[in-house]
C-alpha cells in the first residue's frame, strides 16, 4: 500500500535531496476541477465558457455599439468565473469556447472594446460538427511507435483450452499476443519506450469545455473490472459536475521496486492492463514509463511525466476550431484507501501532496472502509485544495480487490467475472500468483 516497501524508501519528511518535481509555470492548466463559486453551480453546465450571443441581436445589432457592450461585459464576467491562469500554454479564445452557435456572430469583432484577444471574426464553425476522436488508425504526428495490425493467419489451438474439451482456434478467441488493429503496445524497455497516444484525443470535441486526461497510478496485480470501472465512474462524474472534457486515460502501474507483497513482475502487470484495456474498452490506454523507472518513482512524479508528454512535448491539444492549442488538466484518479494514506506518516511528501493536489487534482472513488469525505475536512492540505478534489460515489457498490482475487487464484477457485477473460487467460498461461507467499491473514484483512 505504500512506497516505504521499496529498499532505497527514505522517508520523504527526512530526505533532503528529495528529487524535484516540475515548477508549477510549467503546468499549464491548473484551474480546479469545481467551479469555484456556489453560484457557478446554478449555470448549465452545457453553457459555453465564453458568453453566446442571440441570433436575433447579430443579425439585428451587429454594428451597434449597445450589442458590443452587452457582450463584452459578459464575456468580463465569464471570465471571472473561470479564471485564467497566467500559466497557460494559451488562453481560451471565444473562438475556442463559443457555443454551438457560434457561426451566427462570425461577423462580429469587439476587439474595440479591450478584449484584445477575442477575435470571433474568425470562422470556428467550420469543424462545428464534427467529432474528432481520434480514430485508432490514425496515430499522433509525435508517436513513432507501431501499431501492429495482426490479423490472425494460423489457427493455432490454445493449449490450456484445448488440454479437455473442444479444440478452440484462434479464429475463435483472439491470441493473446496479438494487438487488435490500431492499439500501441508498450516496450519492455526504457530505451525503446515511447508514450501511448493511440486513444488521446488530438483535438477537442467540445468548444465549451476544458481539455482533461486521468491517471491511475496503482500496482494493478493483476487489474480488476474493479479498476477499469473507477475510469468510467470518473467519466460519468466529470460530464455530469464539471467544465472538462475527457481527452485521455491511463493505467501507470508501479515499478517492480514498491517491493509490495503479491507484486507481479512490471512487464506482466503492463501487459495484463493492455489486454485488459484492449479488449474491453475504447478510450483506455497503459503507460509503461513508471513501471520501467530503475527506482521507485514517486507519484508527484509520475503526473510530471504525464504533463511532460502531453503539455510540454506535445503542446497540449487542438482546440475544436482548430485555431490553438489548450494546455491539459492532469488528474490522478484514485480510490479512497489511497488517498487516507496521504494521512498516514512518512509515506507522502507534503510538497508532493501540495504539488499533486494543488498543481494536478484528484479524481476520488469512495471505497468500503474509507470515509473519504471526513478524512477531506479533517486533512489541512486536502482541505485547502478542496476544489481540485472530486469525490466519485459508487452508485452499485463493487469492492473487487486484486488481493482477494490472487489468493483465489492460490487455492484455486474461480475469479471469473471478477476481471476480464483476457486477464484470466495470461494469468493461466503465465502461470502468476499459484505460488505466492503472501500470508492469508494479511489477504483476509482486505
Ligand atoms: N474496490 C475498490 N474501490 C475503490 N478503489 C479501489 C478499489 N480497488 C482498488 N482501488 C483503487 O485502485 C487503485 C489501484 O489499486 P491497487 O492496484 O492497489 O488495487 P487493490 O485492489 O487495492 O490492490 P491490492 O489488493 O493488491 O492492494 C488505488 O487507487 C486503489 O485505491
Ligand atoms: N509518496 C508517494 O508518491 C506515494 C505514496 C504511497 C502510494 N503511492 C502510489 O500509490 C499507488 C498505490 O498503489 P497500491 O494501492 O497498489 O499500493 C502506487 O502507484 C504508489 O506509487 C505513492
């Protein structure tokens, strides 16, 4: 559960050359997951960040001075709300943030009145209707990696199924091996590395939204429905309480040296949430970089290199117009026990905890034994960060966790269900977790 396993852990209250994490100027989009004000709650949350203007006052007004004042005091006041940071690798334009109607005041200009940097001239309607997700085939301008498109070619039998029973051809049930069309596997080497952008989207879908990407830092041995469940709750919440779109997710399994009981080797535990995330979802993607780190790396870390990727080398994403770029939100989804344990001494940093929440965010799901939202009141430095934090309720309770299923995997008994059958299969194949040590008691108290 915490990084004191790892051999060279130091406690980071006690370690003075504790490595850096990056300066906040360096990450651009650091407004708070909440509106933040009460009253931002009354407003839509479909309403377009920067004001809309009726048809009827373009078409009527579009050269009268009363209609520019009207909109510049709005747009003055949307502002506010969402406040800029000086920090962004751009800022909103009108153009970027316009509502779905925004061709209708394409004539219109109010650079006239100090708002020097919107320009609704400019035709952001063009693209108006398209989706952009990005489609598996096409891969970033950044991403060298392959994808491997492997149709399967020889029906050979799978020798676990076919031992009893009917032989089963891969015709019939994929190899596990193979990479379904479009999908970047990772390396199982820093050298070769390179970072998963097959699912992130290049350009935003939304004119009215922040641009959002969520990582889930865990051991993930082995990934649980339950884990690939805490993606699609955060989804949910994120559309249905904030400003964000959700531009892409990550997996980033722990590296072999968190020394956790159980821990299967890094390369497994990668390739276990890459089936996982293959098979049985769209938008979900694994990122080996923390698992192939020589030591262990710390979590305020591990969002750094997220931010790394996407803001720093990737300049961040299109927006919908396609006019600039947006610097991205990285948040780090977690379920409740993670985050109690950034109460528990020695295992935190506080500027990491300062750097995480006030700098990043987090994405909370609420788990049996953890009362996340008392511990939030009662943590000083979670509490000031509050508005970057966002609790997710689980509304059909599920509290699958990867100790139970590998002490079912010991003794023997069915984890069907449990996780995805491709997951199964490589465990099987592999032959993980039969052997393990871990004590029962330790298992049982999960
Ligand atoms: N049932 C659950 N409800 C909410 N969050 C969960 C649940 N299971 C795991 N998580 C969260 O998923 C992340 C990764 O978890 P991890 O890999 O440690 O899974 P785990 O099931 O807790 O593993 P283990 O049993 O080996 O400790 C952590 O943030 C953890 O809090
Ligand atoms: N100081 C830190 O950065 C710190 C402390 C505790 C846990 N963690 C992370 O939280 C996750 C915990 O995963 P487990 O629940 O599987 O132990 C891991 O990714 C681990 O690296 C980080």
């Amino acid at each position: 559960m915490d990084p004191t396993h790892a051999p060279d852990f130091q406690p980071p209250s006690t370690n003075p050359e504790i490595e850096p994490t990056l300066p906040p100027t360096l990450i651009p989009n650091r407004r708070p997951i909440q509106p933040p004000v009460l009253a931002d709650y009354l407003n839509a949350l479909d309403k377009p960040i920067e004001p809309s203007v009726s048809k009827h006052r373009l078409e009527n007004k579009n050269n009268s001075s009363s209609c520019i004042n009207i909109n510049s005091n709005n747009i003055k006041h949307m502002k506010h709300k969402i406040p800029k940071q000086p920090t962004e690798l751009e800022p909103f334009s009108s153009s970027d943030e316009g509502d779905d109607n925004s061709n209708q005041r394409s004539n219109i200009n109010i650079n006239n009145n100090n708002n020097s940097n919107i320009d609704l001239i400019e035709d952001s309607l063009l693209i108006d209707s398209e989706s952009i997700i990005s489609s598996p085939k096409v891969q970033s301008q950044h991403d060298d990696s392959i994808s491997i498109p492997t149709p399967p070619t020889n029906h050979r039998t799978h020798s676990f199924l076919s031992d009893k029973g009917p032989k089963v051809h891969s015709y019939q049930i994929a190899d596990l091996e193979e990479v379904p069309h479009g999908i970047q596997r990772q390396s199982k080497n820093l050298k070769d590395y390179s970072f998963p952008s097959h699912r992130l989207k290049q350009q935003m879908t939304t004119s009215n939204k922040f641009p959002l990407v969520i990582v889930a830092c865990g051991s993930f041995s082995p990934i649980t429905y339950l884990h690939l469940r805490m993606f699609e709750m955060a989804l949910d919440a994120i559309r249905e309480q904030t400003r964000f779109e959700v531009i892409g997710a990550y997996f980033s399994p722990v590296s072999d040296n968190y020394r956790k009981p159980g821990l299967a080797s890094a390369h497994h535990r990668v390739r276990m949430c890459e089936l996982a995330c293959e098979r049985t979802s769209s938008w979900l993607m694994v990122d080996a970089w923390e698992s192939l780190q020589p030591k262990y790396t710390r979590t305020a870390l591990v969002l750094d290199h997220f931010n790394e990727e996407i803001n720093i080398k990737r300049n961040g994403i299109l927006s919908k117009n396609g006019n600039s770029r947006l610097g991205v939100k990285i948040m780090l989804l977690a379920g409740g026990d993670l985050i109690e344990s950034m109460g528990e001494p020695n295992v935190w940093a506080e500027q990491d905890l300062q750097h995480i929440l006030g700098n990043y965010g987090c994405l909370i799901v609420e788990r049996t034994g953890s009362d996340v939202r008392s511990f939030l009141l009662s943590h000083d430095i979670m509490y000031e960060h509050r508005k970057n934090i966002l609790v997710i309720k689980q509304l059909i309770y599920n509290d699958i966790s990867s100790t139970k299923v590998r002490l079912f995997l010991r003794r023997n008994m069915s984890v069907q269900y449990l996780l995805p059958n491709s997951v199964i299969r490589y465990i099987q194949e592999h032959g993980l977790y039969v052997d393990e040590k871990e004590p029962v008691k330790l298992v049982l108290n999960k």
